[in-house]
C-alpha cells in the first residue's frame, strides 16, 4: 500500500548518529559528533549507485544536505564534488526540487540546499521565511572546513575543487550572484534569468544585466521553452554571455520544470549529463549538448544552442568510425572461480553480482546471476566472454553478451563487441546495430565500470 506523500516521508525519518564513514586514508581520527541528525529518504535513495539521504548539520542551520548515506567510498579522486543550490521563490525549502537533488546525491555529488529539512513534507510558515545567496558560499565555506578538519565525517571526502552553482527561478538569481566566486567550476541556471532591470521585490536578488560579467566557468541554462515566464530573460542572459562557454537548453514544460517527476525527470538527465562532463571529467557528454547532430538535437522534445566553445578540429579525410554512446554501467564482481589450465589457455571466471547502469535512453540495475568467462593465452592475452543480463527501469529485461580481448602491453587495453536480446518495444533499437564497450576499473572495489557505444 503506497502511503499519502506526508506519511510516507514521515515513516521515512529517522533519528540516528551521523551516518559513519570509514576514515580515509591519511585522516586523522577525532571524536564523531555528538548531536543526533534527522535523515529523511525520498524515493528509496534515489535510483544511482549510491543510496541517497536528505540530512541536515546543527553547525550549519538553514540548510538541507543530499547526500550518499555511505560516505566510505569517497576519497582521492573520487571525492564528493559539490552542488550548491537556490530554490524556486527563494524559497526556505527545497521540497518541490528533492526528487532532483535526491537523485544527483545518488549518482555521486554532494548537494547543499538552502531550506530547512523539516519542511520537506508539510510545509509551514516557516518555508516562507527570506533566504539568501549568501547562504550558498556560507556553505560552500563550511563543506570546505568541514572536508579539512580531522574527526569530521566529510574530512578527506570532498572535491572541494569541484563546485557547481545551481538553483531554479528566483533560486536561480542567488546561483547567478555568487557565480563569481573562484571556488565555482560551473553554474546551472534552471527556469531563470537576470531581468532587465533590478526587482524591487524585497525576497529576489536584485541583479543587473551586469552581474553576467562574473561567469568565469561554463554555464547550463535549463529552461521549460516559452512558455517558461524566465524564457525572455534567459534567452537574453544567453546572448549576452560572450566570455565564457554557455549552453541553452529548452524542453516544453514551462516554468515548473520536471523536479517533481519520479527522479526528477528530464531536467535530471540533462543537469547530470552537464555536471558529469564538468566536475567528473565524462568529456564524452559533450556529445549530448554540442553540434547540430548533438544527442538533445537528435532527442526531438529538447531545443539546444551554445555559444563560445572551442571549434571542433576539421575532419580527417581518411574514413573514420562513429559512434554514439549508450549506457556506463557500475558492475558488481565477486572473486574469480579458477578453473585452471585447459587446451585453450588458462580458464577462470568472474561472477557478476549486481550493478546499475545508466544512460540517455536506459537505465536501471544489473541482475546478479551472470558471470565473465575468461581465457589467458599464451601470448598473455586474456579472452573475455561475459553473458548476464539487466533490469531496466520500466521492467524491461536486456540479455547482454560482452565479449572482447584484454591486453596489458603498453598500456591497459581492455575492448569488447556487445549483442543484446531485447523484447520487441523501446528498447529493440539495440538489437539493430553493433555496439563495442570499453571495460575499467570501477569506482570502488568489487566494481568496474563498462561503457557501451552504438557504432553509427
């Protein structure tokens, strides 16, 4: 039975020490804070590899925390990038954004979000009370002293060079303010827009045209299309902003955008894809916002432009190969079965444990069950014949035959050819063409990471 949307957040919060993380390596231990958390869970933690919480820190009032529940795996280059974000309104909570900023938390980031964590389900008069953009580098500030101080739950687990400024409408404004602090690696400006001039409003931040001049990083406008009451402004933000790379992206559903959608729907996957290009290093997403055959343009429902990149190097006139990529999935492994040595070469096999995968198309878990059969030669070559299968999220089952060479000669060469079974429906198109994947170590142990591109 599926609760009210009050009561199923209430049966959701629990009262608990601070979620424990095993101290990164070269952290100094301290003693753990002593002051209870209240966490909330939205959505089963959300669908990414790591399960999310909506928490919050008595040391920094006024603001709620997304973030992986497990801390453990994060250090080193795989520490928390950072997301701050303002609330449509300016509001003193982020309820109409926690299936968004829940489902970023979930793919790996950090989100610090001005509201207060108990107006999450009901809200009172106390989600109207004023907020400010400079609560955005207040915290940004405090997750930097927090990420450095010995005993802290985030010491040593934050990429405290890798910060976006983010927020929706008026929350969008208090994005643009503190756009120029050297500290931000990006913004993304949802559903708004400088206006032409200040707002007298005393709750908005009054902003001009020549607040833009700060942008000293990429920026991502989403936008809900003309409908949208901030198109006008950041259609003219955009054609202003000459300084620095900017992409404008459009879907038609007006100002309220996608957050209240399961996972935060698509204004989800196009925020990901940009912050995963930006703060994660996945240049591949280029391919989803650049050019006019870019995956957005080729989506139909979204309208894409950008302005002040780099232009592309000219092509090669010798034949080339393309291809579109597909899916990353984060695969669970479990301990090789040694077989031994046969006529064939060296035989063994690795368990498949479980995983998610996800892509512009697809997404959903990795079955446990399947295994990767393996095969080392004599020349030190390794055969790889993978056969398992995946769960997507709309219940559609994918059977998956990986299979390829691993090499360690100059270098970590590891290349596969990919067939899929599919039932007939959305996702029959990858029974339709040959797909190749990239195989590497994943972003934890026990995992790698398998990336699938369709050749065009």
């Amino acid at each position: 039975m599926k609760l009210p949307l009050p009561l199923a957040l209430a049966a959701a919060v629990l009262w608990l020490q601070p979620a424990s993380a095993t101290p990164a390596e070269g952290a100094v231990p301290g003693p753990a804070p002593q002051a209870a958390q209240h966490v909330i869970i939205i959505e089963e933690g959300g669908t990414g590899p790591h399960k999310a919480i909506a928490t919050e820190d008595p040391t920094l009032p006024g603001m709620t925390l997304f973030r992986p529940r497990d801390l453990a795996p994060f250090s080193g280059e795989q520490a928390l990038p950072v997301l701050l974000w303002g609330n449509g309104a300016c509001a003193n909570t982020a309820q109409e954004h926690k299936n968004f900023l829940n489902e970023l938390a979930s793919q790996g980031y950090l989100v610090l979000a001005i509201g207060l964590l108990d107006q999450l389900g009901t809200r009172t008069e106390r989600s109207r009370l004023p907020t400010r953009s400079a609560q955005l580098r207040e915290a940004l500030d405090w997750i930097t002293t927090q990420a450095a101080t010995p005993g802290s739950p985030y010491a040593a687990r934050i990429a405290t060079g890798k910060v976006a400024a983010m927020g929706m409408s008026c929350g969008g404004l208090q994005a643009i303010e503190i756009s120029g602090d050297p500290r931000i690696r990006t913004s993304v400006i949802c559903n708004s827009g400088v206006l032409p001039a200040p707002s007298p409003m005393k709750a908005m931040p009054s902003l001009s045209k020549e607040v833009l001049r700060q942008f000293h990083a990429p920026v991502l406008y989403i936008m809900g299309g003309a409908s949208d009451i901030a198109y006008a402004n950041a259609m003219d933000d955009f054609a202003r902003i000459d300084q620095v790379p900017v992409v404008m992206t459009n879907l038609d559903v007006g100002h309220g955008g996608t957050y209240g959608q399961p996972h935060g729907g698509e204004f989800t996957r196009v925020a990901l894809a940009w912050l995963d290009w930006q703060l994660k290093g996945l240049t591949a997403n280029a391919r989803v916002f650049l050019g006019p055959d870019c995956e957005l343009a080729r989506d139909g429902r979204w309208t894409v432009a950008s302005r002040n990149f780099p232009e592309p190097p000219p092509r090669s006139e010798q034949p080339t190969l393309q291809a579109d990529f597909c899916y990353e999935a984060i695969v669970g492994i479990g301990a090789p079965v040694v077989v031994g040595k046969t006529p064939a070469g060296h035989r063994q096999y690795i368990p498949i444990t479980g995983g998610t995968f996800r892509g512009d198309r697809l997404r959903g878990t990795v079955l446990p069950g399947g295994a990767d059969w393996q095969t080392t030669r004599a020349d030190g070559v390794t055969e790889v014949d993978a056969l398992y299968s995946m769960k997507c999220d709309d219940g559609t089952v994918i059977i998956v035959h990986n299979s390829g060479v691993i090499n360690g000669d100059g270098g970590f060469y590891a290349r596969t050819a990919t067939r899929f079974e599919v039932p007939e429906g959305p996702h029959s198109w990858l029974t339709r063409a040959q797909c190749v994947g990239t195989v590497s170590a994943g972003p934890r142990p026990g995992t790698v990471t398998i990336r699938i591109f369709r050749l065009r």
